[in-house]
C-alpha cells in the first residue's frame, strides 16, 4: 500500500537525550514508508546515536556542523528549508525547545529551525520534572504560538528509573502523527470560507478602581479550539477577557474584553457574518450594581453588603438571533453533569455542548488537560479520556464538523 509519505522530504532533527535510539528506528519507518530522510543532529546529538547508523539508514550524509572540518565545505542550512516538506525534531529536549523558542542559533539544528519554511513538529523527550518545569512549558506555550505542532510525551518509566511523563512518543505514533499531517495538508481545509467566533477566559466585573469579581479560567480552553478552526481554514477570531496576550495562535483574530457586557457588545459586533459560534468563556454571573469611583478605604467600612446584578447571557442571547448558524456552549458541572448540560443545550439553543466536570481531576480550571463530553441536540453523545487541551479541541472539532457534513 502506498504511503502519503512516499517522496516526501523530511527534516529529521536529533537533539542529545537518551530517547536518540528510538530516532534510528523513527528513521527506518520514515525511510521504509517512501520518505526521503535528511538527517540533523545536535553535537549532544551524537554522544548517543553515531552519524554513520543515521547515514547508513537515510542514504544521506548526516549534517551536524556549519562546516566539514577538512574540506570547508559549508552546509546550507537556507537550502535544507528550501528542500523539506516537513521537518521533525524527536528527541526535542528541554535544551532544544528552549533554544527553538527563543531563537538561540548556536548549533545546526536550531539555524536550521529558524530558517525552516516548512511546518515543523516536535516530539519532546525529558524527566518528568524537566517536563512539568514552568520554564519548560513557557516555552512549550511559546512553540505552540509560533505554529509548531508538539506531539506530547507520554507517560511511563523514564532513563532515570523514575516514572511520569516525558518519554518521548513511541516512532510509530510519531510517523501516524506525521502522516496525519501530510493527509490533512492535501485534503480540502473543512471550514475555509468559514467564519468562527470563540469567546474565551473569566470576565471581571468591578468592585472599585482595585477590585473585581472574577474566576480561575485561563482561557486555554478557548484559544486552544481557536487554534483548531484555523488549522481547519476558518475565519478565526476570540472575544478574550482579560487572559495572557501569548495565547493567541498565529492567523487568529482576538478582540479583548473585560466585563461581561463589554464581552457580549464584541461578540454582537462580530456575529452578523459569524457563522460558528463556540462559548468557552466563563463569563462572570453577577456584577456589582456599582462599581465605587474611588478604592474602598477598609478603615472606613466595618461591613460591607455588595448588591450584584445578573449579568447577560451572552449565549442565550445570540442564540435568540441563530439563524442558520451552529452555536456550541460549555458546561462546568459538579454534580448531575448531562442533566444540567442537556438543560443548557435546549435552554441557550446550542447544537452541541461539551460537558466537563469539575469532579475529574485534570479537568478543571488553569490546567493543561481536560476531559470532555460533547452532547448534540440530537441526543448524541461521545466521551473522551483526560487528553491535552490541543487534543480536546481536536476531538471537539471533529464532531462539529462530521455534523457540518
Ligand atoms: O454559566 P453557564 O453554565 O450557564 O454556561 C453555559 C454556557 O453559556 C457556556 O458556554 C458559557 O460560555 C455561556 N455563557 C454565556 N454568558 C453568560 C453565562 C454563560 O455566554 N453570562
């Protein structure tokens, strides 16, 4: 059977971790399946796997240096952009990412990075604490923003006998994940000529010039699934409230906001020609029914009653007005989770909502993770497992758009 990796040509970038050994089998799978293979590697690189292994299986020189030391022949790292369809970087380590993304040239592989023309993937192999560092994954964050599709480590035993996650994907789910991404650059992009709009993140609604009520969402929900539909061809923007700026993937649209009702007033600004709608923001209930002119002095004020006005309900709202769009809505639910999601489906006149429980672990607020159902108003219904959030929302979108069919 033929391959859609036949004649393609990949970059394969091999950075200094121990993960290095599977490359070579990554490499005879990618080689075997019709790919022709040019070989990078870091000089950590090759404390681990020996160039001649890697040139033997590509059938191309390996290139680790700027220059070949005895003839001065100098390797063009503008050319191998020129060439590539795809380059892949297994093992990334936490070194290499962090050189990725903040543009630190100082081997081959990165120059070559940062001269690629082509999409790039990553499949990060490190400890368990390296992995979950902050600074890792600032800069994890930061290769997601700049388009680079990271196929995410799994978890198990580790080179240092610990056990978590950071071992780098096995080779065949790397090739499936590049295959996936061969197959879905030459099939027609589902929504082009689509326009979504996503709202994103808490609202703040405020108590004084100091204070206001809000929530933990991060917004990663959101910006995630903005990710998605641009990746799918749409239109893409994210009514944002007030979340990081380095969320937002390039080619996406984002219009911020902070209260609720500066929220629905963006949203009713973009919806004449919207023609999907996500609601993933957690927009704040109430709002105080004054927001005082100056900071509340405590001194002056032993107790204090805060009258709160309901908010509008963005989603009801524009659902009132759907049309021939598809509107999709979030719940967060702590207890009788399809009860209170089917409720809201009919309620807002949602097509689908996804359902996560506050109850499951890794599935809540400011973190990485989520697990979802996504209810349809049609009575369906498709559980997923605890994935990444990049994951979610591309099982999410999936279901929108096999019912956009
Ligand atoms: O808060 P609730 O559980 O009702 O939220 C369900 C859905 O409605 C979510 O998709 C949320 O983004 C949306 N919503 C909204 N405006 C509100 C409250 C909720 O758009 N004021």
């Amino acid at each position: 059977m033929s391959s859609c990796l036949s004649g393609k040509h990949i970059v394969l970038g091999i950075s200094g971790g121990i993960a290095a050994y599977k490359s070579v089998y990554l490499l005879r799978l990618l080689v075997k399946a019709g790919a022709e293979v040019q070989v990078v590697i870091t000089p950590n690189g090759k404390e681990f796997i020996t160039p001649v292994t890697l040139s033997s299986l590509s059938g191309n020189p390996v290139i680790s240096e700027f220059f070949t030391a005895n003839t001065g022949e100098w390797h063009s790292h503008v050319d191998i952009g020129q060439w590539a369809d795809l380059m892949v970087i297994a093992p990334a380590t936490a070194s290499t990412i962090a050189k990725m993304a903040n543009g630190v040239a100082d081997n081959m592989l990165i120059t070559t990075y940062l001269s690629a023309k082509e999409h790039v993937m990553v499949a990060p192999a490190m400890d368990l604490d390296m992995w979950a560092h902050p600074a890792t994954q600032r800069n994890i964050a930061t290769l997601r923003a700049d388009g680079v599709d990271i196929i995410e480590p799994g978890s198990g035993e580790l080179a240092s006998h610990l056990c978590g996650k950071g071992r780098m994907e096995e080779p065949e789910k790397i090739v499936e994940a590049i295959e996936e991404y061969f197959r879905s650059e030459e099939a027609p992009l589902p929504l082009a000529g689509k326009k979504v709009m996503i709202t994103a993140g808490p609202t703040y609604e405020a108590i004084d010039p100091v204070r206001f009520i809000g929530n933990h969402s991060s917004g990663k929900m959101g910006f995630a699934l903005a990710r998605e539909c641009r990746r799918l061809g749409a239109d893409t923007v994210v009514v944002a409230g007030p979340v990081n700026k380095s969320l937002t993937p390039e080619g996406v649209r984002r219009v911020d906001v902070v209260t609720a009702r500066e929220m629905l007033a963006a949203c009713e600004a973009e919806f004449e020609d919207t023609d999907i709608c996500i609601f993933a923001a957690a927009v704040a209930d109430y709002a105080p029914a004054e927001c005082a002119e100056r900071k509340i002095k405590r001194e002056n004020v032993e107790e204090m009653d805060l009258r709160l006005v309901r908010n509008p309900d963005i989603a009801a709202t524009l659902g009132k007005r759907k049309g021939e769009r598809t509107m999709i809505g979030f719940a967060l639910e702590s207890d009788h989770g399809q009860e209170n999601a089917c409720r809201k489906l009919k309620a807002k006149n949602f097509d689908w909502i996804v359902l996560n429980s506050l109850s499951d672990e890794g599935a809540c607020f400011n973190t990485d993770t989520n697990k979802v159902t996504v209810f349809g108003a049609d009575s369906s219904s498709v559980s997923f497992p605890l994935e990444s959030k990049d994951k979610v929302a591309k099982d999410i979108m999936n279901v929108i758009v096999a019912g956009l069919l």
